[in-house]
C-alpha cells in the first residue's frame, strides 16, 4: 500500500465508504479522533453524478475530511488552485464480504422504508429478487474501487467486468493507504490508529445498525449462490485479495 509522511494541518482524508461497509461508524471515529469541527472541516458528497457535479462547482477551498459514497478519484474532481486540490492526501478504503454486504444493504434499507430510494419495491421483494431487479446495488465494491459510482453501470460482460476487477486490485493496492475491512474490525483500526498516529476508538452508529437480519450462513444455499452470481466481479476481487489483506493487517505469520 502507499505510504504517507504524518498527518499535518493541511492534510486531507478520503474515506471511500462503499453502502454497509461500515464507512458512517468509521468517519464518525475518525471526526472524533481527530478532534475535527463537522461545520468547518467536513465536507460531504453524494454518490451520484449530480453529487460529482456539485465537488466540482461548490466544494470549500480547504477541508480535512469527505463524507459521503464516492468512488476512487474524486480528488481529481477538485477545482484547480484550492487548497483541497494541492493538499496532501490520506485514501482509506472500506470492505466486506460481498454476500454479508448485499445482505445488510437489504435488510437496511427495508428497515428504513419510507427514506430508502428502493421504498416503491423493496419491503414487497426478496433479498434475491430485489437484486435481480436493481444491478446497480451489486458489485459496488467493485466499481466504486475502479472509480465509477455505483449505478446504472452494470454490464454483463466478461471483459468489461474482468477489466474493472483489475483496476479495482490495482487502486486497492497501489493508490490506498488503509484498509477497513468488517471482518478485520480490530485489527483495521489497530493498524490505522497507528498509521496515523492518533487513539481511534471504533463505536457503531446504532442509526445505520441493521438489526433482525440473517447471517449469511443463515440465508439458504441456493439463495446465496444466486447472491454469488449477482455478485461475481465482487467475489472475485475479495477472493483474489484475501491473502494480501490479511497480510496488511497483519493477521499472517
């Protein structure tokens, strides 16, 4: 992974909170940890195009943190000559199984109901069968890390999806300080609490918690294959990188 020279007054943190990747408790730690006013030094953006348009047009000249779903690359989106295009930049990534993400992502947004954007169809359909009919809630691990955001996107195929899996790796591993892996929680902020050089203490926003929902291995076989198959660009990026996060973390002799 990249490394960076310490955390200073002009430094900036991206933190890519791909949905249920457990990106809100994360920045909520990393506020708190760094002592940051969310009035003066935050920054949010949305996930979609419209949201993209907006860094470019209205973004502060200076801020320490970006909040919000937003792929790999929105700092080349910051408007030449501002303090957030020429500070010096912290990327942390956020991941999780791709099964038990889709699972959560689900689940939550039928907890929500009336604010969720899938409000229409949702609490009406399966967990597999709301993904069958939104492709652009699978594989958003994936798309975010190869730099697009999440939606409308999908493609079925093999080059193209084989294409943004590899660019995904690359970013990953070339282009990120950290990682924040779900099923790594610890060892994740261990690491970047030392990174950084700051006392992180991780607490879950129990707003965004999903609660009442099955774990993956309680989800049916022929469920979670067909889960897999939605999933499959997703499943291969954390296939192809489960030795090298354990590596990062630590977690390997």
């Amino acid at each position: 992974m990249k490394k960076h020279q310490s955390l200073n007054s002009n430094t900036m943190i991206l933190v890519t909170h791909v949905p249920k990747c457990v990106g809100t408790s994360l920045g909520d730690c990393l506020i708190k940890g760094l002592n940051l006013n969310r009035e003066r030094d935050v920054y949010k953006v949305n996930s979609n195009y419209r949201g993209m348009w907006n860094v470019i047009k209205s973004h502060p000249d200076q801020f320490v943190f970006l909040k919000g779903h937003y792929p790999y690359g929105v700092h080349w989106f910051f408007r030449p000559a501002t303090m957030a295009r020429r500070a010096p930049k912290i990327f942390i990534a956020t991941l999780r199984d791709p099964i038990d993400q889709m699972i959560s992502f689900y689940y939550y947004h039928r907890m929500i109901k009336n604010q969720s954007p899938y409000k229409n169809g949702i609490c009406k359909q399966s967990l597999v069968d709301f993904f069958q009919l939104n492709p652009q809630a699978c594989n958003m691990q994936t798309y975010m890390y190869a730099g697009l955001p999440f939606s409308k996107l999908s493609m079925n195929n093999r080059i193209w999806n084989r294409s943004l899996v590899n660019i995904a790796i690359y970013n990953l591993k070339f282009n990120y300080h950290y990682i924040v892996h779900h099923s790594f929680l610890n060892a994740s902020i261990n690491n970047l609490s030392k990174g950084l050089g700051i006392d992180l203490k991780l607490e879950h926003n129990q707003l965004t918690v999903v609660k009442n929902r099955p774990k993956v291995d309680e989800i049916p076989l022929e469920e979670r294959a067909s889960l897999q198959r939605l999933s499959t660009m997703d499943v291969e990026l954390h296939n192809r990188l489960k030795q090298w996060f354990e590596s990062v973390l630590g977690l390997t002799a």
